[in-house]
C-alpha cells in the first residue's frame, strides 16, 4: 500500500495553497490527482504538471486506476498526497479497503444543484451525505482551507 500522507478534496486541486503551504507542511514528493476526465485531457494533465515545485510529481489517474496504484507497494521515501474534487472519490477509495485516516476539506465551489454551507464549501445532498458515510468509516473529515487556519470538523458543520 502506498504511503498516503495528505488526502484533500479540493476543486481547484493544484493552485497556489496547494503548492506554497499544504507540500511544505508535509513531507510530499508525489500529488495522485483521482478524477476520471482530466486522465483524458492531455492538455489539463500538462498545465497540472508544470503547476507542481521541482522535484513533485504529478500522476493524474482515473479512480480504477488510482485504485490499483494506492495498493502498490511503496517505493523508498514515496509520500502521497491525494487531491480530489468530490467527496465521493474518497468514499470509493475506503470502500475499496484503501486506508485514509484523515480528509482535509478545501473549496468546492459553487454550481448547479449546490448550496453553501461553509465559507468556500458548495455541496449538493448527495456530497453531504458522502461526507456522513466517510466519517461513519472512523475517517476524520476536517475543514481547513490552509494549514494555518483553525481545523473545523466537518460533523460540526452539517
């Protein structure tokens, strides 16, 4: 199994928090990007890509694929951060006996059948509810936009 030491779900996935403040807060050498589309965009995959600081990589896989390379053994000094849109991402990965002990919630960002519910978070029922279902596996969900911003539990805010 792969070491996964940051899971995030954020729409924005690699932007300037990501890169200046969330990889020096851990120790980061690998971003696994899960989103089914942009495996298909290989001009989106490039910009995420060149996006990164030296010495990051970027993988960008669709959620089977992402699967199967989480359950690969690690390779020396390997450190995974997840980066996600949707929160039913995360759920699939649990149910698929992936262990993540903690999500950090960032911006979804307002659309069609959302609604507010915290500063930068937009959800539609069915995010919500994926939330409740993460959590109910043991998964701390926290929200937190940068790490130096207070964690809120997520259970706090529904």
């Amino acid at each position: 199994m792969k070491n996964i030491v940051l899971t995030r779900i954020d729409d924005r996935l690699i932007h300037g928090q990501v890169v200046t403040a969330w990889i020096k807060q851990y120790p980061i050498n690998k971003i696994l990007i899960i989103d089914d589309e942009l495996s298909k965009n290989k001009l989106m995959e490039r910009i995420y890509k060149a996006a990164a600081p030296i010495g990051i990589e970027v993988i960008i896989k669709t959620l089977e694929d992402a699967k199967a390379f989480l359950m690969e053994a690690p390779e020396a000094g390997e450190n995974v951060m997840i980066l996600v849109k949707v929160p039913e991402i995360i759920e699939d990965l649990l149910n698929s006996d992936i262990p993540i002990d903690k999500v950090i919630l960032g911006g979804m960002g307002a659309k069609k059948g959302r609604k507010t519910f915290n500063r930068n978070i937009s959800a539609s029922d069915e995010e919500i509810e994926s939330f409740r279902r993460i959590m109910e596996k043991g998964t701390e969900m926290i929200y937190q936009l940068v790490p130096g911003d207070k964690a809120v539990n997520v259970k706090s805010l529904l």
